[in-house]
C-alpha cells in the first residue's frame, strides 16, 4: 500500500548514520542542533565517555529544507537518495512514519554515537564495527507512549520484553538489523544496535559498574562553549585517543608510538555546523587532555599575506610562524596532521633529506632559521590563451628575521643551481624591484626570487611566458585579500588569527585542473563546493580554534522525498506490549 501523504523531508536518525558513514566528510560536515545539557549534546548523561564519535543534528524541517537546496542537481539527488534509503531501511521496514510517529514528540536535536563493539570471548576473529546509540528527546510523552505502544506488522519483526536494573527494554528479533529500545525517565528514547551497548548506557546513566557519561570528559563542556552558534545545526565531537586506538584496530596495525603518541596527547575534536544564505560555516576546536605535557605558544601573527598575493588566485594556505608550524608539525600538533592522520611525523625529515642530496643545505639552519615570520604558499590563474607552460604559477613569500642570512641561502642557492644543474641564473628588474631569474629551456619553465619589502622574500615559479613577478611587485593592483570570493569565504573570526586557507574551485574546476578524489563515489560533493575557506587561531595554551566556510552551488527547491511503500500485512498487537513512560497530564492542544 503507498501512502499519498508525502513524507517529512526530515530523517534526523537516517540522516546521522548516512553522515557518519560519510567518514572524513561527517568529520568537517556535522555538528550540533539546539538543545542539550548547556553546551553538550542531548544525551550526554547516557552516552558512555570512551564513545568514538559523537554526532548531533537538528530536528527543524526550515533547517533541513535549505540544506536540501545546496549542491548541484547530481548531489542534491543524490542526498535525497540516501535520506530515502535511510527512511525506508531505518523506519519504514519497522513499520513507523516519521511525520505520524516521531515528528509529534521528538525535541530539538537528536543525538548519536559510535562505540567500539563490547567485546565477543571466543568469537572468531573479525574485523570490528562501531556499534551506534541514538537518543531521541522526548518532547511530549504522551505522544511518544503512543508510538511505543503502536502494534507493528509481523514484517517488522518480533519485539520481545527485557529488563535490566529496573529499566524495561524492547529488543527486536529476527531481522538483519536487531535494535534494542528504552526510555530514561520519560526524556530520552534510546535506540542501540546492540544489547550489551543499552546495558552500557544504563550503567552510564546510574553512574554504575565505573561508567562515566560524556559530560565528564576533561574540558569538553569549555571547549564546545567555544563553538556554539545561535542557529546551530550539527555538532560534532571526535574522542581523538579512543577513535585512534579503534582505527589502529580495525587495520591490524600495531601501534606506532610515533604517530599515536602526538594523537593520545590531543583530548578531542569538536566542530558546530551552522547553515547561511550561500553555504555552511563551521566553528572547530581542539585541545589537549588537562594531564598533557604539551601546550601550544600563543601567537597569532597571521595578518598580511593575502594582501600580498594577487585576486587571481586559484589556492593558497598562509600562517604567522614558519618555523614553528614545522616544529608543530613534527610533534603532530597541527590541522595537517589530523586532516593527513595516515601520515607520520617521524617521517618528515623527507625534505631535510632532499635538501641535503639536491643542493647540500640544511634545513634547520640554511632555512627555518630565519623563516620565523609570517609565510604564505599559493597557487596563481594563468590567463586563457597564454603561451604554452605550465596552467598555473606557484608563489612562496616569508617574513624574514634575518635579511643577511636569507641573502646568504639565496645565494648559495644561486651557485648551486647555476654550477650543478645548469640554470642561467641572471640578474633583472621588475619596475624597481631587483629579482633574480633561473631558467633552463628544457624544463618548461622559469624561477625568479627577490623581495617584496624589506622583510618579506618571495619565490615563484611559472611559465617564462607569464611571469607571476608582475603580479606581485611592487604590489598587486587587485589583491586577494580585497577580492570579493576571498571575503565571501574566509572567515574574519578568530581574529586576530595564525593563518588562513583559500580554495576558489569555481576558477580552479573552470581551469579543469585536477581535483582530489573523495572516496565512497562522493565526487558530486566536490562539484557542488563553489569554494572554501579556513581560519585559524591559537586559542590558548591547550587548544585551538578554526573556522571553516564552504560556498556552495544551489540546485534551488527540492522537490518533495517519494512516498514510502509500508507492508501491508495486518498488524500483531500480541508481540508489541507497552513501553512504560511516566504518567503524564491530558495533552495541551498545540498552537
């Protein structure tokens, strides 16, 4: 039978577990919706603290409605797949609607989280999987009463009665996927996809068998404080030790104490996710644990760099301290190495190495030691129908605290690549500007170093048809920091700041430059992302801050999620006794 009533656009449920399936795209994506203890996700009081990964979404269908806009016509249909794979897999195949069923007492925000599987004794040796708890506020008990004792087609399977430590728990039997189901307190309606797990959350709960409930770990009820918004839709946390631990696990790869090491010391990552006119923007944070050895230095010295670089610029990354972002980097304490977390730092001794064997100079002393300024790395447009060379230009500028020993690299850099590769390596100007050329037919392109104040040095590279260095020098006639993308989409918050990142992908994709593939067949993801923007700041001496904005394409009006196609088969009342909920008053009559 298929119902003519459409159904709610809204699946908070479906829509959280197809997120967290996202895997690094729920890990930027999502965040918090509305209610909760203060600051801390709807059910903090239940959800066990060594949870993975805790995700919160809004209940509100305005919300839900303007995300369903974004994307291009590909991912909008393709999101709205997987919103009715999720509907009709997670409530339409155990016999509920969401609009008559959840929707009349659902609260603000629902909850989920990731757990690692309780441990199985003499199970053969698999790989594990996260098992999810969902909580529900509950907003009208009555209404929710209602739904408990709703009778279910024997299609949606066997519900059999259980109780542990007084609380009274539904379990569903004979499906693929079994969900056991209970209420704290009249407030909260948790689902779990695993008996042992529901018994962890009611231990959690009474505080029992030494389980500690989320709201207790160690500075995460300061740090998302940090992050809230007034129109917030997602939160997201990330149990940075306990989601390490589980990875290194599942791979079967033992612990290197040189890649976990930087990662244990890291408490957790948190982000909020709010929805604007044009696009998302995030709020992120993370911080050590309050036993760490490690603290960060304060100093947010990121301030001119954009201005520096021209408005054509495709990509850049920019920061206050060179050298102290290497040192960060080296000790696992920067957004790279969470956003590469398969890489090592013990292993970035790579380019020290390439030093050495290419032009015999050290890093450490030839490079970063006056490299403590701010620096930037960008990616420049070649105009359209400019001679063959390379599609694009690469520019890197650093703030210099020692403009005699960066002229000594430079060079020696000179020397090198004139007496050992054979560059021409040749003086030149660029208005009043002294710069320095290398070229070398064979290659395809040219190098030119020099300075663009006293202070602050420059390299680029680019075709020798179109040089950069015009672009830059004296100064740009239109400057990134000035131009309208670069303002639409780098956050001014946290201000002042340790360095931004800029991606324009409506001029990148227009170049047909090569994207970066997003993994589960998600490459629509990326054509709908028109650019993207990243802040950053040291925080304080344990944690640190990033705002993120992505501008995106807009498919405009959804049209209305299909019907869902409910079992017909008459309804059993014998196996579905009621869940017991606080008596509650007769219900006032909604506005």
């Amino acid at each position: 039978m298929i119902k003519k009533k459409k159904p709610s656009l809204l699946l908070p449920i479906g829509a959280a577990v197809l997120l967290v399936g996202g895997g690094a795209a729920a890990y930027w994506v999502l965040t918090k919706g509305g209610i909760g203890s203060g600051d801390l996700p709807v059910g903090a009081e239940v959800i066990p603290q060594d949870a993975l990964m805790t995700l919160s979404v809004s209940t509100d269908p305005g919300q839900w409605q303007q995300l369903r806009e974004f994307g291009t016509p590909q991912s909008q249909a393709a999101f709205d797949q997987n919103l009715v794979q999720l509907r009709n897999r997670l409530l339409t195949a155990n016999g509920y609607d969401y609009e008559k069923d959840i929707q009349p007492w659902i609260g603000k925000e629902v909850s989920i989280a990731l757990l690692a599987p309780p441990a199985a004794p003499n199970a053969a040796p698999v790989l594990p999987k996260p098992v999810a708890i969902v909580v529900l506020p509950i907003q009208n008990p009555l209404q929710a009463k209602q739904l408990l004792e709703k009778p279910r087609s024997q299609t949606a399977g066997k519900l059999v009665d259980r109780t542990y430590k007084g609380f009274q728990i539904k379990e569903t039997q004979g499906k693929a996927e079994n969900f056991s189901v209970t209420v704290f307190d009249g407030k909260l309606l948790v689902v779990t996809t695993d008996p042992k797990v529901m018994d962890r959350a009611i231990d959690t709960y009474k505080g029992e068998q030494g389980q500690r409930a989320l709201k207790t770990i160690p500075g995460i009820a300061q740090a998302l404080s940090k992050i809230q918004t007034t129109q917030t839709f997602g939160q997201l946390y990330l149990n940075v030790p306990a989601a390490t631990a589980f990875t290194l696990a599942t791979t079967g790869k033992a612990a290197d104490a040189s890649k976990t090491a930087p990662m244990s010391e890291t408490q957790g990552v948190a982000a909020t996710m709010s929805l604007e006119a044009e696009g998302m923007r995030f709020k992120g944070v993370t911080w050590y644990k309050p036993d760490s050895q490690k603290t960060y230095q304060v100093e947010n010295k990121a301030k001119t760099m954009p201005d520096r670089l021209p408005a054509n610029t495709l990509l850049m990354a920019s920061g206050g301290n060179l050298r102290q972002f290497w040192q960060n980097y080296n000790q696992g304490a920067t957004a790279l190495n969470f956003a590469l977390p398969n890489s090592k730092p013990s292993e970035s001794d790579w380019l020290q190495k390439a030093l050495k064997s290419t032009i015999n100079m050290d890093l450490e002393k030839d490079f970063l030691a006056w490299m403590d300024g701010e620096f930037a790395v960008a990616m420049t447009n070649v105009p359209d129908g400019s001679p063959s060379g390379l599609p694009f230009n690469l520019l890197f500028m650093v703030k210099s605290s020692d403009r005699n020993a960066t002229e000594a690299t430079l060079k020696q850099l000179d020397q090198t690549l004139a007496d050992k590769y054979k560059f021409k390596v040749e003086e030149a100007k660029v208005g009043d500007q002294a710069v320095t050329n290398w070229t070398l037919p064979t290659i395809g392109f040219a190098v030119t170093h020099g300075w663009l104040t006293d202070n602050v040095a420059f390299i680029a590279l680019g075709s020798p048809n179109v040089s950069v260095v015009n672009d830059i020098l004296p100064k740009p006639a239109a400057s990134l920091g000035a131009s309208q993308p670069f303002k639409a989409s780098v956050p001014a918050d946290p201000n002042p700041n340790n360095g931004n990142f800029f991606a324009n992908l409506d001029l990148y994709k227009a170049k047909k430059l090569p994207l970066p593939q997003l993994p589960l067949g998600n490459q629509n993801l990326l054509d709908a992302v028109r650019s993207i923007g990243v802040t950053a700041a040291i925080s304080d001496d344990r944690s640190t801050r990033y705002d993120v904005s992505l501008l995106l394409q807009k498919a405009g009006k959804p049209a209305p999620l299909p019907s869902p196609t409910v079992p017909s088969s008459t309804p059993s009342p014998s196996n579905n006794p009621a869940l017991e909920l606080p008596s509650v008053p007769s219900p006032v009559p909604s506005p």
